[in-house]
C-alpha cells in the first residue's frame, strides 16, 4: 500500500513543476484544469492552471476536466521516480491520458524536470 504522506508530497512536487523556471514560459496563458484518477484509491484530485500558475490541489471528481490522468499511485509514483516512462506507461496500458495532442506535447516538458 501506498504511503499517503510520500503520494501527497510528489502529487504537489508535479504541480510545482509548472512553476520551475526551465519550463513555466510554455505554460504561461494556460487555464486548464488537471484530473488525476488513482485507481487502487478511488480517488479523484485536481489542480487547476490560471495563466499557467498551479492552483492548491483539490479533491474532488470533475464533469469535464480538460486534461485526465488515469493510473494507480504505484505507476504515479514510478513515473515521478523515473523508473518508467509516460510512453512506457502508456503502452502497457498502465497510464491513460483523455487530452488533445498539443496538450500532451506541452506537458511531456514537464518530464525533463
């Protein structure tokens, strides 16, 4: 099982990635609200872009977030670890992302931090 205090922490150090000065420039201008789904919890948190700054992450489930993750905390926190990729994750039907492909593009900057 997952440590709730080590998820929440690294669910926070994502959203702080959009401020990071290697890549808030790209998302300056985005208003976009981001849903997470952890399967193993049943749990729905959000953070919400203004003008590319990151909102306090909220739980709660959205009708029609405009980006959505869905995965469990383990593949969350092996993805934030670097011990697999999104694309890897992706392919073995591990993660999956409801978003436009400009969207996805966009936010594989956020990989490199």
């Amino acid at each position: 099982m997952v440590n709730r205090d080590e998820f929440m922490k690294i669910l926070d150090d994502q959203r702080k990635k959009y401020t990071h000065k290697d890549v808030a420039r790209h998302f300056k201008g985005w208003n976009k609200t981001l849903q997470y789904f952890f399967t193993d919890l049943d749990e729905y948190y959000v953070i919400e872009l203004v003008d590319g700054n990151p909102k306090p992450i909220v739980q709660q489930k959205l009708d029609n977030p405009d980006i959505m993750y869905t995965m469990s905390t383990e593949t969350f926190l092996a993805l934030n670890r670097g011990e697999i990729t999104g694309l890897k994750a992706y392919q073995q039907g591990k993660l999956i992302v409801k978003a436009t492909m400009p969207e996805i593009m966009k936010l594989q900057k956020l990989d490199k931090l």
